[in-house]
C-alpha cells in the first residue's frame, strides 16, 4: 500500500503502483482538499474565476451561464478527443497515482469526490482501468487524457475489458471538478517517472558490463581512481569511477598491458557520469512536480480572504529540458561501448582472437555484435537527436501560445531504455565471452 499525501511521492512509490499496489490517502490531504474546495467556491463570489465563472481557453472572457448543460460535462466531452495506441495499464496507473497525489497538496479546488473516484478507478482489478489514448498533449497539461479519464469515471467511455461503468464515488463529482481533474500533466509524469526508473537501473548495469570489457580488456585502472573527482569535478564522474573501482579492486584480475588505453576504457568516468547526473536532475524535476499543485488557477486556503492565482505552473518546460538533457547524455555514454565492443573483437594487442572465435581461424565468432550494437547506437542517436523543448505552438486563438512538448519527450524515454538495454546486451555477451577465452576466473563483486 502506498500512502498518498501530496508531499511524499517518490519514483518508487509510482511504479509500485504501476506493478499493482493500493493507495491509502491520508485524512491531512484530504482536509486540504475540502478546504480549498470550500475556499475557491467562496472566492467566486465576488470574482471571476477561470473555468468556474468562465470558459476555458480563448473562451476566458465569456461567462459560464446557470442554465443550459452540464458545463463540467461538456468540458469532458469537447477535450476527450485524444488519439494514437492505448497507453499500457503501467503509465495509467502511474499517473492516477500522480494526479491523485497532486490532488492532495490543495491547490485545484476539485472536491473530495473526485478523489475517490480516481482512487477507486485504482482499486479496480486488472482490466478495470480506463482506455487512455497517447497523442493530444502538447506539454500544457495532459487535456485529452484526463478528459478520458473524467468520461470514464461517469460511465461515459468502456474501460479495458470493454464495458463502460462509473467508478462507485462518482456520485460525489460536480461540475466544477471538470477542468481541476484535467489540469495537469499527470499521464505525461507518470510516463517519466517509469522512464526514469528504468533508466537508473540500465545505467548502474552498465556500470557493471562496463568493469567486465574492463577486465577482458586488461584496462589500466589509473583511470578510474580517486584522481577523477579533482579532474572531472562532478558528482557522476567520481559516482563511476568509485562504482567501477568498487567492483574491479585496486589489485587487477588481469595486469595492465598498456600505459594509456583508449578512449572507450579511459574515459568512461567522464562520459557515463553525464547520464548519472542527468538521471538525477530528471528524478528531481518529475518528483517535484508530483508533489505539486500546478492545477490552474491555484487556490490558496490559507490566507484570510483565500486567493486564487491565475498563473503558468502547468506548463512543463522543466520537465521537457531534463528529459532531453537526460537522452542526449544517454547517447554519449551508450555510444562508448561499441568501441569496447570493436577492441574486444578485432584489437590484436588485446591478445584475443579475431571475433572472439576461439580455435576456429576462419569462424566468424561474434562478428555480428559490432554490427548490431553499431546499429543501436545509430537508432539511439536518432531518438535523442531531436530535442522536444525546442518545439512550441499557438493554439486557442493564440491565447495559448507556447509549449514544452514534454509528453512527446517522456514517451522518447520508453523508446530509448529498449535499445540502450540491448546494447548493454551486445557488449555483457562480448565481455562475458572474452573472458572465457582468457580463462580469468574474476572475483569479487564481479564474481
């Protein structure tokens, strides 16, 4: 069980209940909630409040009459219009738990019966969550998805086994929990705290398959030792070259064989520190922003009158910067194992046969590594070449005339985890191999 209470929520608190765990909500998030929704609904009163007393969008200067439809219902209806596959029942649930954490820092004004109802679209077994299309954000809130959402907890849209039922709490929505529920970039979070994740996990493997090539290269560990946190004076720098150092020893399997080894061995602490550091800026930003109210406008219950803020925080150019730092320092450190790839199978003065064939002179052994593992590096360049946040665009009457484009940016990190896995493959094979060949029994962590 995962407790909820819009301050805590951390990268491992969201896959756990992307991997299927409960949530518990805690009385002081709810109590924040009930306030605020109390406070907003006083503040209209005397005062325009966005998307209360007023459309949405270019539609901010025209009042939202007493009679005619259910105007939180219509705002559902006209933004559900997202498109593209599904997102799997992992990113749907890791960004319920986001939004309903979000919800708990009490600055939307959405009631409490919006959270339950997304809290119990949670506790829905497998096949109960909602059907949420991937396409339609552009980075200034997740409007499509959570409109989908919306449609789902009121029976309006089927869920994944293909029924259409409302959550049991959605009796407690009301017309003014619409545009709260879909103020947030929720689905697009979810996505990266998963990515991210994943990411942290591949990138302290490599680290591993890293001091394998190492010893199946009989490397020079001066590289790796404490001079590199003077020399590159980084927190990842000095991170790997201890990790690798931690794992190889300070007496070598394998003796050095040369003075200076080249780049692929020697500067692996100056180009896979990069991703470390990245990989944590990027879990800063995705955690900060979960545990925040970004909803537009803000309530604030704790000023006597309360106030109501209408401001930007829902766009994420934070978000769409940290992740596109984060996949080009990827490919910069992905990119460096297939020249440990090439000298494993082909540098003569590593004392290897030629592709690792053993006592076959004419087999082509694992040849084909370096050309797959060429061609993941190709695909990963391409993926993290193209940086969303320099994208932007003009919508609603150019009311709306900017974005980060982060959702695009967050789904590239699903896309790049699997080649950057299969490279650690290619190169963990190769390493494993050569090592064999050169019958060194390893020790150690390593062993």
């Amino acid at each position: 069980m995962v407790v909820l209470d819009g301050a805590g929520l951390s990268l491992e608190d969201v896959a756990a209940v992307a991997d299927g765990a409960g949530v518990e909500v805690t009385a002081t998030g709810r109590a924040r909630v009930e306030r605020a929704a109390a406070a907003v609904a006083q503040v209209a009163l005397t005062r325009d409040v966005y998307g209360r007393t007023t459309g949405v969008g270019a539609n901010r200067d025209r009042a939202v009459g007493p009679t005619g439809p259910s105007p939180g219902l219509s705002l559902l209806r006209s933004h559900a219009g997202g498109w593209g596959t599904p997102y799997d029942d992992r990113i749907v649930r890791a960004a319920l738990a986001v939004r309903v954490n979000q919800l708990l820092v009490g600055a939307s004004g959405a009631s409490t019966g919006l959270v339950d109802a997304l809290v119990d679209l949670l506790d829905e077994a497998p096949g109960g969550q909602a059907v949420v299309h991937s396409v339609g954000a552009v980075g200034t809130g997740d409007l499509t998805a959570l409109a989908e959402v919306g449609l789902t907890l009121l029976g309006e849209r089927p869920r994944a086994d293909g029924r259409a039922r409302a959550t049991r709490s959605n009796a407690g929505l009301g017309d003014h929990d619409a545009l709260p529920l879909m103020s947030s970039n929720a689905f697009t979070l979810g996505q990266a705290a998963l990515g991210c994740l994943e990411l942290e996990r591949l990138s302290r493997r490599a680290m591993t398959v890293y001091s394998l090539s190492h010893v199946a290269l009989a490397g020079n560990i001066e590289a790796l030792g404490a001079v590199v946190a003077h020399v590159t004076p980084f927190p990842g720098a000095a991170l790997t070259a201890r990790t690798v150092t931690d794992l190889l020893g300070t007496d070598p399997v394998v003796p050095a064989t040369q003075l200076q080894d080249f780049f692929g061995l020697r500067t692996y602490p100056q180009v896979h520190g990069p991703l470390l550091d990245q990989l944590a800026v990027l879990r800063g930003v995705v955690e900060g922003l979960a545990n925040s109210g970004s909803e537009n406008p803000a309530v604030d219950a704790t000023t006597h009158p309360p106030t109501v803020a209408h401001h930007g925080g829902f766009h994420t150019a934070y978000l769409a910067l940290a992740v596109d730092a984060t996949l080009l320092a990827l490919a910069v450190s992905a990119a460096s194992g297939l020249p440990r790839i090439s000298h494993l199978l082909t540098d003569p003065g590593a004392g290897l046969p030629r592709f690792l064939a053993g006592v076959d002179a004419g087999s082509s052994g694992l040849l084909i590594a370096e050309y797959a593992a060429a061609a993941g590096v190709e695909r990963l360049r391409g993926v993290a070449a193209g940086p969303n946040s320099l994208g932007t665009a003009y919508l609603s009457a150019a009311v709306e005339d900017d974005a980060s484009h982060s959702s695009a940016a967050a789904a590239r990190i699903t896309a790049v985890a699997d080649d950057y896995r299969h490279l650690l493959a290619w190169e963990l094979l190769t390493a494993v191999h050569a090592i064999r060949l050169r019958r060194v029994a390893l020790r150690g962590p390593l062993r």
